[in-house]
C-alpha cells in the first residue's frame, strides 16, 4: 500500500470515468461523486480513484454494472444493496461502488468527503490517522481500514453536529 502526494491529475481521471459511467447507464442514473482521498484537495492516498454512484433502484444498478463489464471494469462485489466494480489491468485503479437512493453509506462517503474538503483540521487529523495505519498495516487492508475507523466515525459525528449533512442531495 502506497502513500502519494496529492495529484492533481485525478481529477481529470474522475471525470473521464464519470462520463463513461453517464454515457453506459440507461435508467436510474441519479448521481456520480468523486470520493477517497483523491477528492480531497491537499490530501495525501493511494493511487486509486473511488467513484460513488447513485441509483434509483437495484435493477438499474446491476444493468448499469454489467454494461461497465464489457468497459475494462469487473464486478468485485454485488448483493442487494451495493455493487463494486474494479478496473482491470490499469495500474492506477479504478473503484465504482454503486448504492441505491438513500443509503446511509453513500451519505456518510459524501458528508465525509465534504467535511474534509472544507475543513483543514479534520483534513489533517486524518491524514495523520491513515499515515499511521499505513505504516502500522502496510499490506493488510483491512487492518488498515479498522486501524481509520475511530477517526472517520469521530469526524462523521463532527460533521453532523455542525450541520453539514443539510448539504447533501437529497437523494443520499
């Protein structure tokens, strides 16, 4: 697991991806985020692009999934209420994580994201944290996504309180 500098060029990569995902999807479509640290300005993370999409329903997600198959993209993980798909053979990977309308997973991503994007301390407090977990958990991904939890759980609840949860569509 590698730590790179914050890269200006993901955001060029999300917006590639985002159109592909836009031009392949039929029905349900109702939003396509950039998520994880390559959202974050001044952020440091792996090289790994994460891609939230929202759907209206599961029917629309699992057709949208099996066009992206046929685009470099494979299903990871599929059930009832998320879709993951991973691109193949890219040395920088590409994440979709697909969630249906009103998911509390895909809200926390988006409030998350939010929340560090606008605020440098909590920005900074994290990026501490997952240094520390990549040092600690090099190699060991989930050791590595626990080793964060307290932290994002921490700054989840900070957002909250802080009204920044009235900012997310409505839809999420």
């Amino acid at each position: 697991m590698v730590t790179l500098k914050p890269d200006p060029v993901w955001i060029d990569r999300y917006e590639k991806e985002r159109e592909r995902i836009k031009d392949t999807t039929e029905n349900g479509l109702l939003g396509v985020f950039h998520v994880g640290s390559t959202a974050i300005p001044d952020l440091a993370g792996k090289p790994a692009l994460d891609i939230l999409v929202i759907f209206e329903d599961y029917e629309s997600m699992s057709e949208s999934a099996n066009t992206l198959r046929s685009h470099e993209y494979e299903i990871t993980h599929d059930d009832s209420e998320i879709i993951v798909l991973s691109s193949k053979g890219d040395k920088f990977k590409s994440y979709i994580k697909m969630h249906m309308k009103n998911d509390i997973k895909a809200r926390n991503q988006l409030l998350f994201r939010n929340y560090l994007r606008e605020n440098s301390g909590a920005r900074d407090e994290y990026e501490r944290v997952k240094r520390k977990a990549i040092r600690d958990h090099s190699g060991d991904l989930e050791k590595y996504t626990k080793a964060k939890t307290e932290t994002v759980s921490s700054l989840l609840e900070e957002a909250r309180e802080k009204g920044h949860s009235d900012h997310l569509p409505e839809f999420v």
